[in-house]
C-alpha cells in the first residue's frame, strides 16, 4: 500500500507538471490583451459589413490636457496639440512626454497669448501656425516657439457681410498660402495670401438640387421661392494636407463626398465618392477630422458613433472599430468626443478626446499591418509581391473579401485566368470575374474555333445529306399530311393514353399558336371550352418555378443577389401578390366598365400570357453565362424585350377577354393600373391598422393580466 500511494502521488505530480508546461507553452509569445469593448469590422464588394481580427488595440491614454481639440503629427514624429482648454500647444514625444508648450512661459509679449485654440499645423521649416479661435485670428511662432505674427480678419468686398472670421483649423500649402476653417464654413475654406490678404474661397460644396427644385424654379413666383427654406451645402469641417500635399476636406451632413481630396482648381479627385454607403436617406452622418498617410491610407474619427474608420487611397473601408463611452464608464477602446487622429510612421493612431481631456495610443496588430502592406502593393500594381501578404490574411481571415480580390489581381496577372474567376466570384467583383472570362473564353476560341466549325460543317452535310435520302424512299404519291394521317390512324389513338396525351398537349398547343398569332391566339382561348383552371394556374406556378431557377443559372455578372442568399418566402411574396392583385383590379375594372370578361376568363388569358417568361427567359439566363460585363446590353435588351412581349400579351388577352375595341381596351387598362396601385395603398393602410389593433389588444391583455394576477 505505501508503495501504490507514492506511485499515485508521483503520477499526480508528473501530470500536474504537464498541464503547467503546456499552459506555459499556450501562452509563451503571446500578447495578452483584455477583452476590448469593440468589435473590428470590414466590407465587402457589396458594402456589407464583415468581422475581422482586430486590426488596432490600445495601446496607452495620456492625460494632463483640458479638451485637446487638435492635433498634428510632422514627419519627424512630433506631436502637436492644440490645448484650447489651458490655452496654448504642446508638443509631445511619442512616449507621451512633453517637450514644449507654445508659447512659452517666459514669452512676454502679449500677442503671443492664446485663447482656446483649436487648430495647429507646422510647416516643413518649423513655423506654427495656431487657429487661435478665441481671439478671432491666426497666431503664428517660428521654430523655436517664439511669437512671429498675427493673421487678423481680411478687409475685401468680396466677402459676405454676414461672414464670420473665426478660424478653427489651419494648412499652409507649398507657396505658403494659409486655409482656414470657420465657423459655417459654408463657403468652403477661406483662402489667405502669405501675407494675410483675401484670396478667395476654395473647395466649397455644392447645394445638392432634385428635379422637384428645378420645377419649382421654373413655375414659382418670386414671393413663392422666398417663401421656400433656405438650402445650405454641407459645411467644410475640416483639412489636412497629405505627403504629396494634396488637400483632403471633411464635409459635415453630405450624402456623398464626405472626404474630398482637392487639386489646386478645388477638384475633387475622390470623384464625390460615398463614404458611407450604409447609412438611409434620413440618418445624419458627418465626420469629425481625418489624417492621411504615406501610403494614402484615411483615417478618420466619427464622433456620433464613437468609431473610427479607415479607407485605402480609392475610399474602400479597410476597417471600422471603436465604441461610445456611455454615462462614467471609461475603458481603453471608447471615447466620448472624438476631435482629432493622427497616426505616425509606423501606423501607430493617437486620437484626441475633447471630453475625456486624453488622448488614446492605438498601436497596429499583426493583421493590420498585413492588410495595409498588401492594400498599398495592390494599388501601386505589384500584384505578385502582394499575393503572399494576401494569403496569409487569407489564411488569418476567410471572409476578408479583400484578400481574394488580391489574390485574384495576381493569379491574372500571371496569366492564371480560370484560377482569376473563382476567386474574383468569391470576392464578387464582377468587372475582374468579366476581364478573367474574357480571357478564359479567347483561350478557348483559338483552340477549339477550327475543330468546332470543321465538326459543324460535317453535321450540316450529313443532315442535307440524310433529309434527300429519307425523301427519295417515300412512297409514291404518298404526301408530307398523308404520311402522319396514316400515323394517327393507328389503333391507340382511343386507348385512354391517348386520351391523356392530347388533354395535355392542348394547353401547350395552345400557348405555342398564341405566340405565332396573338389576336387569333387569345380569341381561341377565351372561346374555348378546353381551357380549364388548372392549366392556367400551372402556368402561374410554372412561372414562379423559372424565376427561381433562373436566377440559379444565371451569371453572377448579371445577378442581383448570390442565389444562396435567397429567401424563397420573400421571392414567392413579390410574386404571387402583385400577380393576384392584378388579376382582381383587372377583373374588378373589367365588371365597372362593362367588359364580358368573367373572372375565370381574366385569370387564364393573363396566365398565358406568361408564356414569352416561361419558354425564353431560362435559355437566356443560361446563355448569360457566355457573355462578359460589356456585352451585357444583349443580356438586358433580350430580357426587357420578354417582358414588353408579356405586357403586349397581357393587353392583347384583356381586349379578347372583355371584348373591347382598342380605345376601349387602352381606358380599362389604364383604370386597371390605378385600382391595382390602390389596391396596394389600402392594403398597407389596413395591414398598419390591423398592426396598430393587434398591439393594442395585446397591450391591454397584458395590463389586465397583470392587474387581476
């Protein structure tokens, strides 16, 4: 027994110290980051938001500042900031340390006093240029921080009566032209030679106009137009300059051109593109400030939300991140009012909050520095040296679309066409998909194009060859009707398989001369008596069938939405109630405007009207698979082409049906599109008010429910 009992305790032991060692091997080289309080997102091609691996996480937070408003980072990595709460700037190293503030203490020259100021920006030279907004001017410092000069409001006639000289940001460009933010800034930015005088206004926004103003400008009076709002374009907000001193402004309340990058005629060279696709008609949306890298990477702050956003050089999100700080709660990772991000030579972003009075170090990850490695390879075209940075994100994230978008770019640069498809199609760009068939297709025309007319050029001789031959043993005197008379007259031809067989091929028959002969086609089948529901509401279902399967066969070129991501319940909804609803407005029109069309006659000519749909459109769809995005106007010109057919079918089968004459036919289908449109307004009105007492009724169920328990 003893010795059993120092064996079980040496095994315990011996196990105890395996589970430490592997433990320890878990976590050797590991960063060990606490839980952050945000959750990393990207986009795909489509603007749908995917999670990623975190790309940043804090990294520190400095104090000791009172509501830093902005902040600038020089190429040689120093940091300004503008303290408007304790008047002046600081500058900081990047451990957080403070080297100087502007202006110094010993400064006693009393313009060289600050008040709340929210801007600052250092020119290559060293000079500091301060929107000293309290005191309505610029101040401006040389290198060594002592008081240079002032910028004061200009005199010029040109300006506005009602313009306000507050500066809030400031840039100095290449030639030492100053631009400023103001207050408003509906103007676009104020423009100031070196010397201080009005030079014009630049980069201003357009008020944005619909075709409902331009009515009113054309038929209001003056007294009518006066009475109208006042429009104002969305206010520049802010501006930083980039590496290659392109000007980048922040636009506050736009539903497009959020970001502008200006050339010097004030273009916008991001071509009005939309930063927030995501966001509805109604929501408010403005950015707060952006930086831009070396590599032409955005970053940039959201105050609203509490997120920061980051663009490549064409505006595609690489990544969103950050939260809200709500109510005393404060964690690394949230903030309450975000005024400002800079980001240094290593990617490193310092985010400035205005009422947490800090500024927040978020330090790269990994997969961060992948993806802006690989992202800036990409748009300098060196798709190779990008493949293997893609690949691994890749392998770090599948759903990162971005990383098959690379690796597609590479595989068709090197020539790899049918590798390039599968994954342009996983990324769903469909230009790239479009470029890669285009070449896959060529490929296979100069293979095959030679073998392929040769085979075909044997069949067409061979069928010629065969009908003369078939032809010349007929029996004599025996013709083509004669022939399949003899074939009908067979014994068969009353079994009860026969029977069936004609009862079926009817409808068909009949759909296939309603094609040949429209008119004649939908009086044959109002006046027949062969016609029963059931074929009908078979081509109704039919209908619905060939929707369904050929969005699955057609190319993703051409597609709406990825088949898989269909809802069948949703797709069988918007087909069978405008269907419904039409035949019932049709037929209710019909009854009011004395047509003779029944109900059960409605209901079968629209049916077989469906008919162009049902035969065409699958073999279209398939046939896109052959095409590329350019060619796609055969695609679209095909497709609006059957549904013109349906509609002239439709029309053709109303005038049969309730047997009008064409003027009368044209009124009832007209009177038969509003009904059908007031049909729909009534049901969503009594959908609301059965909603409304569905809520109400159960609202009161549950009081009286709780008051007797």
């Amino acid at each position: 027994m003893p010795t059993s009992s120092k064996t079980l305790r040496r095994m315990i032991k011996i196990l105890l110290a395996v589970v430490l060692g592997v433990v320890l091997f878990l976590g050797a080289d590991r960063p060990a980051y606490a839980e952050l309080p945000y959750t990393t997102y990207s986009s795909d091609t489509n603007d749908v938001r995917i999670r990623t691996p975190n790309a940043f996480v804090p990294k520190a937070v400095w104090g000791g500042l009172n509501h830093p408003e902005d902040l600038f980072m020089t190429s040689k990595d120093e940091l300004y900031v503008a303290d408007a709460g304790n008047n002046r700037i600081v500058q900081l190293d990047l451990e957080g340390r403070m080297v100087r503030t502007i202006p110094e203490s010993t400064d006693q020259d009393p313009k060289a006093k600050l008040r709340k100021p929210e801007g600052v920006f250092v020119t290559e030279e060293g000079e500091i240029y301060v929107a000293d907004t309290g005191s309505r001017r610029v101040a401006v410092f040389d290198r060594e921080g002592k008081f240079a000069k002032e910028l004061l409001a200009p005199s010029s006639e040109l300006l506005p009566k009602t313009f306000v000289y507050a500066p809030l940001k400031v840039v100095v460009d290449q030639r030492g032209y100053i631009y400023l933010v103001t207050k408003g800034g509906y103007q676009g930015l104020l423009q100031l030679a070196p010397d201080g005088t009005f030079a014009g206004f630049y980069g201003a926004n357009k008020v944005p106009t619909s075709w409902l103003d331009s009515l009113k400008r054309k038929f209001f009076t003056e007294e009518q137009l006066k009475e109208e709002l006042s429009r104002l374009p969305g206010a520049v907000t802010n501006v930083t300059l980039d590496a290659k001193k392109f000007m980048f402004t922040v636009n506050k309340d736009l539903k497009s051109g959020q970001l502008k990058r200006l050339n010097f005629g004030g273009v916008d060279l991001l071509m009005n593109h939309n930063f927030a696709p995501w966001v509805k008609p109604l929501e408010r949306f403005s950015f707060q400030d952006v930086h831009v890298d070396s590599h032409g990477v955005m970053s940039v702050v959201e105050t609203a939300g509490g997120k920061i956003y980051q663009y490549d050089k064409y505006g595609q999100l690489l990544f969103l991140f950050g939260a809200t700080s709500v109510g005393s709660e404060q964690r690394l990772g949230m903030f309450k009012r975000m005024t400002s991000i800079v980001a240094d030579s290593n990617g490193t972003l310092y985010i400035a909050d205005g009422e947490l009075n800090r500024i927040q170090v978020m330090k790269r990850t990994h997969f961060g520095e992948l993806v802006h490695q690989a992202s800036y390879l990409d748009n300098q075209g060196k798709y190779e040296e990008a493949r293997k940075l893609w690949e691994e994100i890749h392998r770090l994230n599948g759903m990162y679309d971005r990383a098959y978008l690379g690796i597609a770019k590479a595989m068709f640069k090197a020539g790899e066409n049918e590798q390039a498809m599968a994954y342009f199609e996983q990324a769903k760009d469909k230009e790239g998909y479009s470029e890669s068939y285009w070449q896959v297709r060529m490929d296979f025309l100069l293979q095959y194009f030679g073998t392929a007319m040769t085979v075909l050029t044997i069949v067409l001789i061979g069928f010629i060859l065969g009908r003369k031959i078939i032809r010349s043993r007929k029996k004599p005197g025996l013709t083509d009707d004669q022939s399949e008379a003899s074939a009908v007259n067979l014994p068969q031809r009353n079994s009860r398989l026969a029977f069936w067989a004609r009862m079926l091929a009817e409808p068909w028959k009949q759909m296939l001369a309603m094609l040949r002969h429209p008119m004649n086609g939908m009086y044959d089948i109002t006046a027949s008596t062969q016609v029963r529901w059931r074929f009908a509401l078979f081509f109704v279902v039919l209908g619905f069938v060939v929707i369904i399967a050929g969005k699955a066969l057609v190319s993703m070129l051409f597609a709406a939405q990825r088949f898989e991501t269909l809802n069948l319940t949703t797709e069988a909804m918007k087909y069978f109630l405008p269907w419904i609803s039409w035949i019932v407005a049709n037929y209710l029109t019909g009854s009011v405007m004395r047509g003779e069309g029944s109900f059960g006659k409605v209901f079968v000519v629209n049916s077989y009207a469906l008919a162009p749909y049902i035969l065409f459109i699958l073999p279209i769809q398939w046939l896109s698979n052959a095409l590329t995005l350019q060619e796609g106007i055969f695609y679209t010109a095909a497709h609006y082409l059957i549904i013109i057919w349906v509609f002239i079918l439709i029309f053709v089968g109303t005038q049969n049906a309730h047997n009008y004459n064409l003027k009368e036919a044209i009124g009832m289908m007209s009177v038969s599109v509003v009904t059908f449109l007031c049909l729909w307004v009534f049901g969503f009105i009594l959908i609301g008010l059965v909603y409304q007492a569905t809520d109400f009724v159960t609202g009161f169920g549950r009081e009286v429910w709780l008051r007797v328990r």
